[in-house]
C-alpha cells in the first residue's frame, strides 16, 4: 500500500475553477491520455480538480497502474460520489479493482449510505460474475419491454433510461416476458421507423443472439464480430435478461486479447509500457529462468558428446543454425495454432489433420533447408560426408520442431491450460534441447 | 486462373427448392462458415442453390481463399445481380479482388447495364482509396441531413436509405451544410426522443469525431476504441462527408491488425490455416532461408575461433544457453515495442527514454541470469575464471539483446517500415550473430 496520505475533495488547489473549466471542453479520454503522460502527484492534481461526473468518465480509461494509484489515495467520500455518476459496468469493475487494494475500504463504500441504491442493485447482480466473461463486463443499463407494449410505450421506456441514468449509448430495445425471459429485440431504428400504436411482437426480431453470462468473453467479442453485432443481450440459464455487453465492451475485449496472446508468446507481461522498471524485471525474470535453466541442460546435453565434438569440432559449428532454425519453425507452427485456437477457426478435434499438415509442411521445409546446407558445408568443409550428416541432421530437427510447434499449443488447450501461456520460452527451452540430442546423437552415430 | 468451367445459375442441382429454404432459416455468417468446412466443389453447389440477396451476404463472410475460388467460376451474368444486392463496402471490396483475378471480368462487370447505376457511383468513389485506409473500408449508405432540417424531416430520410437500399444498420444521421461539409452527428437515440420539431441544429453534437478518407484503417480503429463510437464519418481534406465506417469495420479492422502483427512477430503469414499446404511451405520459406544465411555467419564466426574453443571445449557447451537467452530478452523487449507502436501507446519520439529503460532492465535481467551462471558453471567446472568470463560474456549479450530488442523496431518504424514486419526472424537472426560475437570474443580475449 502507498505510503502517501489519502486525499480529501478539500485539498484542491487553488486554480481549480481554471482547470475546471479547461478541462470541461476536452473529451473525458484525451483528459485521461493527458494524465497518463505527466507524473502521478500531477495526474492526482488534474484528477482532484475536476468533478465527480467527469471523474466518473475518466477513471475507466485510465492505465491499470495509474487508476490503482489514485484509488490508493481516495477516500470514500470522494470515491461514492464517482461510482454514483458511473455506468453500472464500469462502477463494478472499479469495485473490484478497490477489493483487491482496500478490502476494508471497498466494504465502507458498499455501505456508505450516499450510494445510490439502484446502484448497490446492480452491484450485487454484476460482482458475483467472473472478471472475462460476459457477466463480468456487461452493464445493467438495458431497456426491457413487454411483448404487448406499442411503440410509443417503448419510447417512453428509452426516454425514462437516457433521462435518469444518462444513458446516452442505447442501439435497442429488448422484449422480455413476465418472468423477464428475453424474447426479441427491436432496433432503435425498427423503433424510429414503426408506426407509434405497432406492437412491440409485430416488430421485434424472434431470431436474438444473447449469450449466457458465463460464457467467456473472448467468445463474446468473436460471436459480435461474426454476426456485426452492436449490442449482445447477457442471459442466465433461465434465458433471464442480465444485462447486456455494447460495441465498446467488445473493442476492449479485442485489444486485451490480442495483447495478452501476443504478450504470452512472448513471454512477457501486459501492460509493461507503463510499468516501472523494477517490476518489469521482476515479471521478466521467472520466464528468462525457465530459459536459463533450459539452456544449461542443453550444455549438460554438449558435454556428454565432448569426446565426439572434440574429434569433429566443426559439428559444434553448426550447432547455432541446427538450433536457430529449430526455434524459427517451432514458433511459426505454435503461432499458427496458438491464433487459430484463440480465435476459434481451429479446434482440438483437427489435432490429427493438423499434425498431419504440419508434419507434411515440416518435412518440406526441412527438406529445403538441409539441401541449401548440404551445399554450403560440401563446398565449405570438402567433406560429402559431413555435409550430407548435417544436412540430415538439420531436416530431421526442422521436421520435428514444426510438429512440436504444433503439438504443445493443441495439448495444452486440451488438458484445458492456455495455449499461449507456455508455448513461447517454454516451447523453444524443451525445443531446443530435443532439436541439440537429436543433431548430436546422429553426428555421433554417423560420423564419428 | 483455375482450369474449371465458368458456372451458370442454370448449372442449379435438381434439388435446389429444398437447400433453398433450409438456408432462408439461417443466419449468412452460419452458412458461410459451413461452406468453409466443406470441399470446394460442395461449397459452390450450395452457393449457387440460393438467391442472389443471400449470395451476397454470405460471400464477405467467406474466407479470401473460398471466396476468389468461387469469383473464379462466376460469370458477370451471376456477379452483377449480387453486387446489386451487396452494401457499398462489400461490393467495393468484391470489385477489388475481382479486378486482381480477372481484369477484364471486373471490366464487363463495371460496363454491364445491369448494374445498379448509384452503386456504380459509389464504387466508383470507394475503388479511389487504398485497400487499408478509412476510405478503403467505408460505406457509402449514411443519411447527411440539411442543419435546418426538422426532426420529421430527418426520420423521413431515414426511412428511404432503410427502405431503398435495405440498409439495416443505421445509428445516426449526419448533419452537412449546403456543400456536403461535415457540421454535427444526431445518434437515433437522441432523434428518437427529440421533439418532432426541433431542428437538427439544435439537438446536434457538433464535436463530433470524423477521420480522413486517408487515414489507416488501424488508426480509425484506434479512435473508435478511444471515444467508444458505433459510427465514424469519413470525409476529404476539404471536410466533405464521403462515407461512414461502422463497428463491425472496427471488429473486423482489430481482428485483422491483430493477426497481422501476431503472423509478422513470428515471420509467418496469415490465412495460413485455410491455405494448402504447399503455399504454407511456399509462404514460410523465405523467412527460414534469412535464418538459414546468417545461422550460416554464426557457424563462420564460430570456426574463426576454433582455436580458441579447441583449447577450451567446454565454452561451446555455453553457445546455446547465451545465444538462447539473448533471443529470448531481445523477443521479449520487440513485443513490448511493436505492440506499444501498433496501439499508439509508443512513439519514435520516446526512442530515448524507452532505450534507456529497456537498458536498465537488460543490465538487471543480465545480471539475474549471470549470477545464475557463475554459480552453476563454478560448481561444475571447478574453474572460478572460467566461471565468471561466461558469466560476463552472458551479462554483456543479454543487456546488448534487450537493447537491441527494442531497438531495431523503433528504427524500423523510424525509417517507416512497419515494425512488425522485420523484427521476428530478422531480429532473431541478427541477435544471434552479435551475440555469438560478443561471448567469443571475451572468451577468447579473457581465458585463452
């Protein structure tokens, strides 16, 4: 926890009134870019400054790192007021954030009796969903009609939303029956065109995508963009309308998961842009020890051959092109897999078609190489029979290396782990010491 | 050009009545996506078993490889009804890919008298911009409504584009001055609750954001991300409105840019799951011939100290551990640089501090693994100085790595290449030379 004191609404500054009024004309996400840019007693400063409404706006959009900060140094005087002004999704996820900091002090705002209550509502509903999934960003600001209400009813029902909760992103109307079961949904632009006494059961399309609120979110993001989907009713089992997830929700969920694949390949952590150095080292460094640890096995591996590399030290020449192409072809492979799973277009029921392919591709492109070494270390070496070695050597790790670099991702979506997760370091460590037995092992029986 | 015959719709199979109306029930990206999954001569029998105003639904859902095999067997008498049936960006996008076909099909395309006369015009503005730039993606189905329009006015011109051209996805008008300039956005929502009066001028938000039809696709997607738009209008340099993008361009746009950078990360190409094997093989190998080369330089530079390693074996058993550790850090830090740039997070202009972070993360992450080094090479060498020259040959290389890692796709960017583009293999191949270097040279220099 931040040694600094907590802030009071009290301590703003001076010019506040300055600020204010600069900053009333600017759109709540450049406010936001612009604190993430100066230093984090500035960012409080500017923050401070500004009223819980546009406080409320900016919160969302700020860096994890930064929000976390300010949160450390609010009190709940100041932090109702805020969740009061927010979107009901947007106020459970900085709830959750602040569970995480400041039990104690999440507890004082959930019964600080300023809280709007409407809110506490939603509150309750959303917090019991898990982080990724659709529970878990949906908002609770949703219009449900009844399937005999007349279009100029439903107005009434958008009206009463936009007007007393400031809702100012609806795209439709949902058709619920008594128990609150989702039945149609009628666009705010079938709304505008209907005739004002139509139905809402004449009007309404009976064919709504909604997703259950478990499911995960990235399923989500994927099922908005394979149907163009604006606005995606959340359901429970029952087919109970929960809330729902907007074009916006779905923008996030796609950048976050491409990050968070592209970071796992890597073997790095997201966010690391704003991260302090120090903490980028500490996430850095557990991933570069699995490596390390890796890499010393494949020096035990060499000093097993020592006799052999000592008779044929050129063997040991090529050991950094044997390998290198190893890792280059096992990470192509693990990529492939690694985005086909994420994005759906492939399933663990293709392992063996997919094995298949890549055991094909692997050999040619094995195939390839080693003949473009067979040549070099021929015309280099003057030795036929090195060369030829070598470039067996080399198809054979290459080959193996494509299917592994298949092979990891798919077994691991399939005990269920993610496949990103371990395929970056973790694939090209046990890579690499495979692909260094194998071209030494055939160096030694082969040739010496 | 594929050696099968052109088809005609009367080329139908007998049983067409009957997949005609089982498809009616099916929503175009469902059948698109079990057209992916049959054989292609399956996938053809079943689009040419339905009409027109769904053939054109589903052929943008297809995948680039299905779709062009089926462009490859249409005759200009199946297209043109289609692209009549098609929105604007679809067509656009049809047209586009037809004319790198098959030029002189896109040709009698264009010229045939059927073609709807005001899609003609649309795709004669939309085929003007580049493939990836807000212009490239737009559509040209939007309502621009006069700023002394009254509201009734205004839901009139909506009901036409609705009507007219069927367009189902309309979530505000925007208001133009008598030029076609740009002056405000009214959602629907905000129509749908004003009063039937008032006039656009005084319930329009004239802040609204719009992007140049030049723009990057990936920077429009950027921006919708940013201030949560459903819709964005695309004008000219003179603020003329052109067209409008919508968030499924945005969905598709992210998804897109994700693949891309995640495929160029590890030097493969995308689409690679739908392609056939030989075109993988064909698509992947020039990659693996740049790593083959300079795994090449590595093994030249290695035998340049084969004195050296003669005397002291055992610092070969240390070439994969340092060369591998150094293509990890330096993997780590590119992925943290390409996906910041790709986001907009990271700027050239922050070349200088982001350097020099990433140079004191190298030297701690150097340092971590050195210690590791010295201890383990220490007890299992016996040999303090042989010990700690390995270890500081691995400090040096890691630190240079990250370094490194960082740097080239900045320099990339600088120049403007794309950063994604040459940092994978590239990188890696680079890395390794300037690694292996650097740990000879200070053993050689140090121990022998």
């Amino acid at each position: 926890m931040n040694q600094n004191p907590r802030l009071h609404p009290d301590d703003l500054p001076e010019d506040s009134g300055e600020l204010h009024e600069f900053f009333r004309d600017s759109h709540p996400a450049d406010i936001a870019e612009l604190m993430q840019r100066v230093d984090e007693e500035a960012a409080l400063t500017l923050f401070l400054a500004i009223d819980a409404e546009l406080q409320a706006e900016i919160l969302p959009e700020l860096g994890e790192s930064l929000r976390e900060s300010i949160l450390e140094r609010l009190t709940h005087d100041t932090l109702v007021p805020v969740l009061n002004e927010m979107e009901s999704d947007d106020a459970a996820d900085l709830m959750q954030e602040l569970q995480e900091l400041d039990e104690a002090l999440a507890e004082d705002v959930l019964a600080d009796q300023h809280l709007d209550q409407e809110l506490r509502e939603d509150l309750d509903e959303l917090l019991e969903h898990e982080d990724d999934t659709a529970g878990g960003v949906m908002a609770r600001e949703f219009v449900a009609v009844g399937r005999t209400m007349t279009v100029d009813e439903a107005i009434d029902e958008v009206r009463h939303l936009a007007e007393d909760r400031e809702v100012d992103d609806i795209y439709a109307v949902y058709v619920v029956d008594e128990e609150g079961r989702l039945l149609g949904l009628v666009s705010l632009q079938r709304l505008l065109l209907a005739r004002r006494g139509q139905r809402m059961d004449e009007i309404m399309d009976p064919d709504v995508i909604s997703v259950r609120a478990d499911m995960d979110q990235e399923q989500v993001a994927a099922l908005a963009r394979k149907y163009d989907l604006v606005t995606i009713p959340v359901v429970d089992v029952a087919g109970v309308l929960l809330g729902r997830v907007t074009m916006d929700d779905v923008y996030d969920i796609a950048h976050e998961e491409a990050a968070e694949d592209i970071s796992r390949l890597a073997g790095t952590v997201e966010d690391v842009l704003e991260r302090s150095s120090l903490m980028v080292v500490r996430q850095r460094t557990p991933w570069l020890l699995v490596g390390l640890a890796g890499g010393l096995v494949n020096a035990l591996v060499m000093s097993r051959f020592e006799a052999d590399l000592r008779a044929l030290l050129s063997a040991s020449f090529f050991v950094p092109v044997v390998m290198g192409m190893g890792g280059n072809v096992a990470n192509q492979s693990a990529t492939i897999v690694v985005r086909g799973l994420a994005t759906g277009e492939l399933q663990v029921k293709d392992l063996v078609p997919r094995l298949w392919k890549e055991s094909k591709v692997g050999f040619a492109l094995g195939l390839a190489c080693s003949l473009v070494m067979l040549a070099v270390v021929w015309l280099w070496m003057g030795s036929g029979a090195t060369a030829g070695v070598i470039a067996i050597a080399m198809a054979c790790v290459i080959t193996q290396a494509t299917v592994m670099g298949a092979f990891v991702p798919l077994l691991l979506k399939w005990v269920g782990a993610d496949p990103a997760m371990a395929s970056g370091p973790f694939l090209s460590t046990s890579n690499d010491i495979l692909g260094l037995s194998v071209y030494l092992l055939l160096i030694s029986t082969l040739l010496t």
